[in-house]
C-alpha cells in the first residue's frame, strides 16, 4: 500500500467519537531502527500522526493520509493496526473526548520537503528509546519498543 493516494477533502470526514487512526512512521538506517514524531499544534509534545475516520476510507488509508498530511510522508503501510493506545482529545472549545487509536506501521520510502502541515507541526527522527521517552501516552510507548524490536531483530538475524 503506497501512502501518496489521493485522498479526499477533510470536509468528507465523519467523526466517529472516540475512534482515530494513526501511522507509526519508521525506517531503518544502519541497522538501527528510528521512528518519526511529531509535534502536536497546541501543545507541541510529541505524538503520531492520527486522525478521524473518513467516509469511504479504510482505516490504513486514513493512517496514511494522516501520515502525509501530517508528516509528510508516505510509503508502505502494515496490512493490519499493530496495536492500539489511548488518549484524551482536548479541543479548543474545551471539550475533552476519550479516544482509541488503531496505529498502522508505516515503513518510510518518501519524505517531502514540503507538506501541507508543515508551518504547524515540527517532525523529527528518534532512535526507538528517544521516541519511547518522548511520548506520553504509555501504551503507544509499548508499540513503539514493540515495533523496535520487531525492526532490530528483522536487520540483524540471528
């Protein structure tokens, strides 16, 4: 599955309260595991990017479009969510919604210099314990040491 999809307007999302899905953008560089964050707009702590469903859209493909969006990048996406985490969303209005993120691992191949959340967002690469200890969230921290070791056992097999 390649992330550069054209994909539909946000105005074609439809919210399902409490349901999000994201990417968990990796590559390996020298044998070594690395993952991307980014910022959130508010807060700017680190985090993945998510969204909510869109009408039409399988939940990868929404973690892909998040991914571009968000991130800007794309590349192949896992066939099924590694696993999920959760979160409370506060919005500006002062609403707080509770939220169940299914995260997709995103295997890297493009990174573009430009993206459309990129004046909003900063982004960088972590190795996996930088991003472990980056996040808040304690079981997106699981995914992420999870999918490092997956990572660190596929490039130096045994």
């Amino acid at each position: 599955m390649r992330a550069e999809l054209a994909f539909p307007r946000q105005s074609a999302v439809r919210k399902v309260i409490g349901i999000q899905y994201a990417a968990l953008p990796y590559r390996v560089v020298g044998g070594v595991p690395q993952i991307l964050l980014i910022t959130s707009r508010r807060t700017r702590r680190w985090i993945v990017p998510k969204g909510w469903p869109v009408d039409g859209l399988h939940p990868r493909d929404c973690a892909a479009m998040e991914a571009l969006e968000e991130a800007g990048v794309c590349g192949e996406l896992s066939e099924d969510s590694i696993g999920s985490f959760r979160y409370v969303k506060h919005s500006k209005k002062g609403i707080s919604v509770p939220c169940t993120v299914e995260v997709y691992a995103l295997r890297v191949t493009q990174q573009r210099r430009s993206w459309m959340e990129k004046n909003e967002r900063g982004r960088r690469w972590h190795t996996i314990d930088e991003a472990a200890s980056a996040v808040e969230e304690p079981m997106l921290r699981l995914l992420i040491l999870q999918l490092g070791d997956q990572l660190t056992e596929a490039s130096n097999p045994a």
